[in-house]
C-alpha cells in the first residue's frame, strides 16, 4: 500500500492549487503532537530525507555532503531563515517536483477524502527547462474551468507579478485565498496572451460521472473520470456497477483533461477492468522494483476505448499505459503529458512538509514515459478552436457525436462490439 503513517506516494506530480483540509490520511505533523524543532534540525531533516530516498544516487551530479556542510554551517534566528535556506538548498537539484512546503502551503497540498477544497481549482508543474508555470490542466467545473483556462496555459504573470523561475509553492501562495476573493492570472497560449480574472470558490469534487449513451454502437457506458482521488476507486466501482446492469455493450473511459493524483487510486481503479497483467512498476534509487499486478477481481471485460489528451497526466498515463500495454483498450485523442515520476510527500517537525521524487514508473512493457507521453492507438488532433468549443463554449457537446475524439471511440468501439459478438441492442 502506497499510504502510510509517514508519508503519502502521489502519482501525479502536479501541485493542486487550492486550499485543502488536512485529513485523516495519516499526514499530520509529528511536531504539532510532540515538539517543535530547531531551525538547523529542519534544515538537517530535509537533507536527510533527500539523502534517503531521492531517486537519483548522483543528486543530479550534485555534492549533496557539502551541501549539508554549507547549509549546516549557518546560524539559523527563525524558521523563515531556515526555510530560506531549505529553498536554495533543494533547488540545487534542479527537480521542480522536489520542493519544501511551509506549514500553511503543506495545508493547502494535502488530499481531503471528502473532496472539498478552496481555490480556482488547477493543477500546475513548473516546465524543467524554460522555467515556466505551467498548467496540467484545470479541475472539471471548478472557477479556473469555467473561466477557460486550459492545459499547457504557460502562467506569465499572478496579480501582476511575473512567474519567470517562480517555484510552484510560491505561485499556490499567490494563488490562494479565501472563497469569494478574486485572483487575476495573465496566461499565453501558443503565440496570444490572455487575460483572467478568476473568483476563489468551495468546490465540492466528485472524481466520475458517468451515464448512458445511445450510440450508432449501440448502448455504451461513458464514464469521466475528473482526478484520481482518494474516493475516485469507490466511486469508479460504483459506476461500472450500475452500467453493468443497463446492460451496456461496451466502455468509453475519458481521461482527457485528468491531471492525476494518487497512485493507489490507478492501481485501484486498473484492477477493475484488467483481470490478469502487470499494471505499472516503480524503480527507486536502488533499482528495486515494486510491482503492481491485477487480482483476478476485474468488473467487466467488454470492450472499452480510453479517451487521452496532453491534459492526461500522471496517474492518467499509469492507468491508460496498464490498459493499453495488457491490450485491454484502445486509446483514442491525442499524446498524454508525460509524467512518469513519483514523489513522496512526508510531515516535518514543526507542522510543514517535504515533496521529495523518489522513483520512476514504467507500464507493464517497461516504457518510461517521462518527458514522453504515451501515444494513442488512434489519433485524433483538435483544432484549438475545437478545443474551446468543445471545453468551454458548447460543453453540451462534449461526449457526444459532436465531439470528433468520442466519435471516433464510438468508431472504434463499434468494429471492436460487432468483432466480440457482442449485442448492439437498444441503438
């Protein structure tokens, strides 16, 4: 199991940027409980946990030891000095998804079970070479979607103030706020330069919604899963549950839009439609790997298309890889993000919390997709014009005949039923 007492393993290694209740997930500080640290120790217990886990033995051709000496040589008067130094130190390994959350940005991080959050609701990484802030993607009917932002918006500037080599946790702080207060975001897209101004709101998130479609295929089940949150499995095994006795002939899964999130919650949710394979692999430091493999336990096996898009990140691609690699579904849209990394996100003495990469995932073929994505088995492209339409201007459309990408899952899924032998009633 990837959660436990002391630390919870993402798959996704976006930050999302809202404002989330701490939970009973088993992440509390230990420092809240017992004591709080000096200073010089909480610069001392970041370099250790880095020096334990960090998924690169080089330190990406970093002298981590004189790191510790440098670091550990200072005279630290406050917690702001020794975070201060914490940044500049974790920011020699040039890993953006390595990074120190101050207690109030460690709060805003953590997942709620309950799906509730504060925030205009994006997902963002910072691009490793330009420096840049980039959105994932936004989080389905939250204020940052509904304004029109959308995946791969390079964030230029927050409230004015230029993002240029700014780390994620300051722009979650700049970002931030309570409900009701507005927060204005100057994005580029392709060569244009945007405008936002984006209200904070309460957001209540449920990761599926899923439905009946009656389709030239026949009766399909269309299932959109928005995030792999830590309820996404229950609410995943609901919904085939319930397609299952309409009696549906086949399955289209969209992923398109989905940042990611927990890897527990992909392995989960792989299980209920592959019933024998590899599922995704981790590869830390050391070169051990741990294995996921499905149980036996899948919930149907009729045919299911995948839709992806480059919005399609993380946990989406450990998902979409397991299925595609097992031969399990067919993906249809366009390349996924490319995020093939896992972070351990662990409590500090003294209430805040440290994101630290400590593995690699491979699919079951043993492809690493970081930096790479995963291609579909069928491509197709959306004009950016499409793109609006479909996801902000007509969403009426979206998951429709209207909507080139599910039209073509209908496609595919249609030759793959009338192959099986499978029933098209109810057109």
């Amino acid at each position: 199991m990837v959660i436990t007492k002391s630390r919870l393993v993402l798959g996704a290694t976006a930050v999302t940027l809202s404002t989330i209740a701490v939970t009973s997930l088993g992440i509390h500080s230990r420092g809240q409980a017992l004591f709080k640290a000096s200073p010089k120790e909480l610069v001392d217990e970041v370099w250790q946990i880095v020096q334990r886990q960090y998924v690169d033995g080089t330190f990406n051709q970093v002298d981590w030891q004189a790191v510790r000496k440098e670091y550990l040589s200072k005279s630290y008067s406050n917690p702001q000095e020794a975070y201060k130094s914490i940044r500049e130190m974790l920011k020699k390994l040039q890993d953006p998804y390595t990074r120190f959350m101050d207690p109030e940005e460690f709060k805003s991080m953590q997942v709620d079970t309950s799906g509730e959050l504060t925030g205009i609701g994006i997902t963002l990484s910072q691009d490793e070479k330009t420096k840049q802030l980039v959105v994932i993607a936004p989080i389905e009917d939250t204020p940052a979607f509904k304004a029109g932002v959308l995946a791969k918006d390079i964030i230029l500037k927050i409230n004015g103030k230029n993002t240029k080599g700014m780390d994620t946790n300051q722009a979650v702080s700049m970002i931030r706020g309570e409900a009701g207060t507005q927060v204005s975001l100057t994005i580029q897209r392709d060569k244009q330069i945007k405008e936002f101004d984006i209200k904070r709101a309460r957001i209540e998130i449920h990761p599926v919604k899923f439905s009946q479609k009656k389709t030239p295929a026949g009766n399909l089940g269309y299932i959109r899963l928005n995030q792999f949150s830590a309820n996404a499995g229950k609410e995943m095994q609901t919904a085939i549950k319930n397609l299952e006795t309409k009696q549906v002939a086949g399955y289209i899964l969209d992923l398109r839009g989905n940042p990611g999130g927990l890897l527990f919650s992909s392995v989960d949710i792989a299980r209920m439609w592959i019933d024998k394979g590899k599922i995704v692999s981790t590869v830390e430091r050391q070169g051990e790997a741990e294995k996921e493999e499905a149980n036996g336990r899948a919930l149907t096996n009729k045919p299911l298309v995948v839709l992806v898009d480059k919005g399609s990140a993380s946990a989406s691609e450990i998902l979409s890889g397991a299925l595609q690699d097992n031969k399990r579904a067919t993906l249809v849209g366009t390349q996924t993000f490319g995020k093939g990394l896992v972070q351990s996100v662990r409590p500090l003495e003294d209430g805040s919390g440290l994101a630290v990469t400590i593995a690699h995932y491979y699919t079951p073929n043993g492809t690493d997709i970081n930096h790479k994505g995963i291609a579909p088995d069928v491509k197709v492209d959306l004009t950016k014009a499409q793109m609006e339409d479909l996801w902000l201007h007509q969403r009426d459309k979206l998951a429709t005949l209207a909507d080139p990408q599910f039209a073509k899952a209908v496609e595919v899924i249609g030759k793959q039923i009338a192959a099986k032998g499978t029933p098209t009633a109810e057109k």
